[in-house]
C-alpha cells in the first residue's frame, strides 16, 4: 500500500508540473505562482512560506527558475525521486516545443521576415543582457567594497580582452569571493 500511494504521489507531482509547464506562457515567474496555487492552495503539500522561500531560492541559484523551484518542490514533496519527476515534468514540454521548431527552423530561416525578426530580437536581447549587466554592476559600484569592484572589473577586462571561457572567469570569480570570505573569517577568529 505505502509503494502504491508512493507511486501515486510522484505520478500527481509529475502530471502536475507537466500541465503547468504545458499551459503556462510568459516565464519563470508565472510558473512559480501557479505552482504556489496548486501546491499550497490546492494540494496542500506546502505552505505559503516554504512556497516563498523556495521562490527565494530558485531565483538567487543559477538556471531557469521554474526549474529551480520545481527541483525544490519535488525534493520537498518527495525527496530525491520527486526532485526528479517535478524536473522532467517541467522541461518536457519546452524540449519537446523546441525540437519541434528545431525541425522547421531551417524553412523558416530562409524566409526574409523571419530573418529580420531574429535580427531584430537578437537586438533586444543584447539590450537586455546590457541592462541586467549594468543593473548588477551598478549595485556592486553602490555597495563599496573595494574586493567586488575589482574582481567585476577583472572579469569583464578578462572577457572582453581575451577569448578565456566565461565559465573560467565565473570560477574564477567565485573562487576569489570564496577566498576573501576565508580571509575575513580568518582575520575574525584572530582577533
């Protein structure tokens, strides 16, 4: 009986996350709040300040948000096997959606429309990329701490300077944040 209603368990959270996914246009966010809907109000496998939390989470880690918090969910709901069906569910349809356009894009490319409108968003998302650049680089200058501001001007002089890969320069990055909180914990103890 406890595998059964186990096995129901994950088959709920997994059709759950995949309708969300499915039906759900307009981002992570949008996501998320549908998942609060149906997880807290609806199902109540959580409460709204995990829900809250978990939002926190999935938006201050790497990656897609909605995956994020639908890793969280899962892992909360239903541990380590819940984590996993919550994930496939929510990346099922956009992978499916993209192999799909994947197929035709070749066809569609050719068209003079479709060009100029890739021309035109690959515009819009350097100007976004630029502004979230700007936003958070902004706040680092606003913050000063002599350590960020130099460690951000070192990795963007590395990455327009040099052809290094900006995965080294984000480990690099982090390894230098990481060291100067070792440093300042060090110098704490000591004193």
């Amino acid at each position: 009986m406890e595998r059964q209603s186990r096995g129901r368990l994950l088959w709920s959270l997994f059709a759950q996350m995949l309708l969300i996914s499915a039906f759900t246009f307009g981002g992570g966010f949008v996501i998320v709040s549908l998942m609060k809907k149906r997880f807290v109000d609806e199902r109540h496998w959580l409460d709204e300040q995990e829900m809250l939390d978990m939002t926190a989470l999935a938006q201050s880690c790497p990656g897609a948000i909605a995956v994020n918090a639908a890793i969280l969910v899962g892992w909360r709901v239903a541990g380590l096997a819940g984590m996993a069906v919550c994930v496939v569910g929510a990346i099922l349809p956009p992978l499916v959606l993209l192999c799909a356009l994947s197929v035709v894009y070749a066809a569609f490319r050719a068209n003079r429309w479709v060009a100029l409108f890739l021309r035109g968003t690959q515009a819009g998302v350097a100007a976004v990329i630029l502004d979230v650049a700007l936003s958070l680089g902004s706040r680092v200058v606003r913050e000063r701490e002599p350590l960020r501001i130099i460690i951000m001007a070192a990795a963007f002089a590395v990455a327009i300077l040099t052809e290094v890969n900006v995965v080294f320069i984000l480990l690099g990055a982090a390894l230098a944040g990481v060291l100067s909180v070792i440093r300042r914990r060090g110098r704490e103890r000591g004193t």
